[in-house]
C-alpha cells in the first residue's frame, strides 16, 4: 500500500501545499499533521507527529499544534491520549490566529 503524499493530501483539502519553515494556515496544519499521522501503520502518536512536524521543519507552535491534534483526532472519532489538554477552535484557516510562538520557532536555534 502507497502512502498517500502531502501534495495529494493538500490538494483534497484545497489548499497550497504547506511549505517547511513558513508559517502555516490552519487547515495546512491540519493537512501537515494528518500526512504524518498516517503515513505509517500503525498511525503516529502526538508526541511521534510533533517529533517528525519538527525534524521536517514545519513550523508551529506548540499550543496550536496541541490543539489541531485534538481537534483532529476528535473529528476521527479517535484520541491519542497524548494531547496535553483539552481540544479548542483552530481558528478559521487564514493564518491570522498562528501563535508568536511560532515566529519564535522559526528563528535560527543556537
């Protein structure tokens, strides 16, 4: 079975497709996070996803990433158990509500 691409999963959700180290609308996030999701089997837990969110270097921060996961997850009918905190409003997908943490995850670490 072949792994559905994050091209293919941004096109179905009718969005750019999401780039590395540029801020992110949040449907690209839910778009990034579902692609990491489920392209192994078993699917990957939260902190599994945010491991490989960062390594493949999307950029986010790490309370609304916490919450399109829950979100997520919830609309699966699923829960991974490792949210951390209660599912909220992802916002309405424009890039206007990304956290200033997720400026801050985009500058250069020491």
């Amino acid at each position: 079975m072949t792994a559905v691409t994050l091209q293919e999963i941004a096109t179905v959700a009718g969005v750019p497709v999401p780039e590395r180290g540029e801020r992110l609308t949040g449907t690209q996030l839910v778009v990034v996070l579902r692609h990491l999701r489920y392209r192994e089997d078993p699917p990957l837990s939260y902190r599994q996803a945010v491991a490989a969110f960062r390594e493949a270097g999307f950029v986010g921060g790490e309370e609304r990433i916490r919450r399109t996961w829950a979100e997520l997850t919830a609309q699966e009918g699923g829960s991974s158990g490792e949210t951390g905190g209660p599912s909220g409003d992802t916002g309405s997908g424009d890039g206007t509500d990304t956290d200033r943490q997720d400026e801050e995850e985009a500058a250069p670490r020491p």
